[in-house]
C-alpha cells in the first residue's frame, strides 16, 4: 500500500480522477469494451437501455443497438461479474469454470438430480444444431412455470437456460428482437494451483476497481465482495482479495474519509463537456461513493412508486466538467427530444454550460435515431 499525504489529495482531485477513470476518448467499440470490461446492462429503455447510454460516452459514433447488432463479431460475452452485464472474453475465462456444487443458480442451492436431467437434454439438442432460440426448447421439453426471486412465477424453460448460462453450459450467441439465442459454451480451463486462483482473483479485483476507483473504504469490500456473483465457487477467498488489494492500492484519508484508487495518470484538468449519463454508469454506479464526491443523495427510482419518486422514473445524472450537478428525465414527443432538468444548487449561469448541454442534446438525438 503506497500511502498519499492528505494534503496532496483533495475531493477536487477525488472526483476528477473518478470521472477520468473511465470516461476516456471515444474509440472504436472494441477497444472500449477492452478498456473497461464490463458494460452492467439493464433491459429498461428511458431513452435506451443503459449499456447504449454507458457506450455512447466512451466509443466513436455509437448509436442506440450497435452493441446488440454487432455482439456476434465482438470478444465478449453475456455473463455475471459484478452485476449481470457484457463482460470481455478474457474477464470471462478468468471467471470459469464454476463448479457445479457451489454455484448458488437455483434459489442459492445446488443442483438438484432432474435440474442435470433437464440440463443434459438440452446439451443434447445442440449436437443437430448451433443455436437454439428459449421459443425451441420450451417446444421440445416444455415445463411449465417455476417460483422466481421476486415471489411470483416464471417460465420454467427461462430459469433452466439462465441457471445452464451461468453455469458455462452455453452462452448467449445473439440477441433476436431482444430475446437471448444460445449455443453450447466448449469447457473452460480451471486453475491447477492456488497461486494461479488467486492471480485470477486478483485480475478480477483489479477489472472492478479499473471501473469503479476511486473508493471509499466501505466500498471497496463492498465491491469486491460482490465478485461472489463472478466466482461463487472461490467465494471463501475474497477476504484475502480484500487485503491483497489494498496493499498494492493507493490510499490518502480526505475529509475524514479513507480512500482507495490503483495508480494511474490522470489529466490535469476535466474537459467542458455535459454529459448524461446511465443510472448504472460507472462514474455513479456506486451511491455511497456518489453521496461523498458530489454531496447529495441520488437514487435510482424506476421501481418506486410515482408518488413517492423525486427525482423521476429514470433520472439520468447531469455530469458538467468533474461535478455531477443535477440530473435529467428525457421523454420523446412529436419527434423531438424533450429534456426535462433538475439542479441541485440551479443551472449555472455559465454560457459555455448552456452551449454544452444543447450539445449534449444534440448528441443524445442523433444517438437515438441510430436506434
């Protein structure tokens, strides 16, 4: 652990180095996937889904759709890490093999002798075919509904191929109007000694904190504890990723708060522009960290009951320069985009503020219209 001087860091420097973190030069599509590993995705279009809105930032001329329309011919894959998402083929094999008798996919528990029945005559499709639409096998083997996470009922069918999806059984191949295509998955290599599981371990701590640093100290283990989703059957070790981690982090303790960030060059000053951004971008995916670096409290509030929400349905953050100053509701009519604002200590009176959010405006228009 390289310990900073207090006095050398500042929450100014905090939050530049967190939007700098991973809001680097547009580039093409696949070298920012490579950049950041994972894109978290989220099914909810209010304007796009959040992966377009979390790419549109970071890859040269995206529009809404290109990751969907060109994911057969991308390294990636559909997967968990921290959260479900787009990870890198090589995030992906660091992930895998989960064994079978510690991965928590049905309900926590292991599974169960019919799960493998049902799982092994799937497999057994894929030698006559490729690619299987859920549409296919609920034809083939339908089994009615299952109780789901949230308490009421889902197909069957879905639950048996997202468990097989985790499990490294198949992977998703495409996407058709939305709907997940899969192939069978070739098994991958597990480590053959602990010194190389841990060095997977270490990769995958350092993926999420390449996304998410600067942190503070309770969300760093909060973080890194959340690689149970990516390794489940390694879940035992994470206190040793904790600690192995923070020896080789940087660390200043600011304002009273202790901070954690990998070493890394960042630009002197932020740039103009005003940016949107996803609900689950990284630069505010973490709403502890968010509360501290801009000091008020953003909630996503898709699931809220109308009459309870205060920021909206899906209020995007309103990011100018390194402060995120307020957040957006962006709603469709006659054609035209129609923003609707909201600021936490009013709009700034800067003219080059204005200029940038009709910009970004713009920008969100001709974005959406790919779509």
């Amino acid at each position: 652990m390289r310990i900073v001087p207090s006095a050398a860091v500042t929450l100014q420097e905090l939050r530049r180095r967190s939007v700098a973190q991973t809001l680097f030069t547009p580039r093409p599509l696949a070298s920012a996937l490579r950049a950041l590993g994972f894109v978290q995705a989220d099914p909810i279009r209010a304007p796009a889904r959040a992966q377009d809105l979390v790419l549109r930032h970071r890859v040269k001329g995206y529009v809404a759709g290109d990751l969907e329309r060109r994911y057969p011919r991308l390294d990636i894959q559909e997967d968990f890490f921290i959260n479900y998402g787009f990870v890198t083929g090589s995030l992906y094999a660091l992930m895998h093999p989960r064994t079978e008798a510690t991965v928590p996919a049905d309900s926590g528990r292991p599974w169960t002798r019919s799960r493998r029945t049902q799982a092994a005559r799937v497999m057994d499709l894929f030698r006559t075919t490729q690619e299987l639409h859920p549409r296919e096998v609920e034809e083939r083997f339908s089994q009615g509904t299952v109780a789901n996470y949230w308490g009421g009922r889902s197909n069957a069918t879905t639950h048996l191929l997202d468990a097989m999806l985790y499990h490294g059984l198949i992977r998703v191949s495409r996407r058709e109007s939305g709907v997940r295509v899969y192939a069978a998955q070739p098994p991958q290599q597990e480590p053959t000694t602990p010194a190389e599981r841990d060095a997977r371990l270490d990769a995958l701590a350092d993926a999420a904190l390449g996304l998410y640093a600067p942190l503070p100290a309770s969300s760093l283990s909060f973080l890194l504890r959340k690689l149970r989703h990516a390794v489940p059957q390694w879940q035992s070790h994470l206190g040793a990723v904790i600690a192995r981690a923070r020896g080789r982090l940087q660390h200043a303790r600011v304002e009273g708060v202790d901070w954690w960030w990998p070493e890394r060059r960042i630009p002197e000053e932020p740039d103009d522009a005003v940016r949107l951004l996803a609900p689950f971008d990284p630069v505010v995916w973490d709403r502890a960290r968010f509360e501290l670096l801009w000091g008020w409290t953003y909630r996503f509030e898709a699931y809220t009951q109308p009459s309870r929400r205060k920021l909206g349905y899906y209020a995007l953050p309103l990011l100018w320069r390194d402060k995120v100053i307020g957040w957006g509701n962006l709603t469709v009519q006659n054609g035209r985009l129609t923003p609707e604002l909201g600021y936490i200590n009013g709009a700034p009176k800067d003219r080059g503020f204005k200029r940038e959010l009709d910009l970004e405006i713009s920008r969100i228009e001709e974005f959406l219209r790919g779509g």
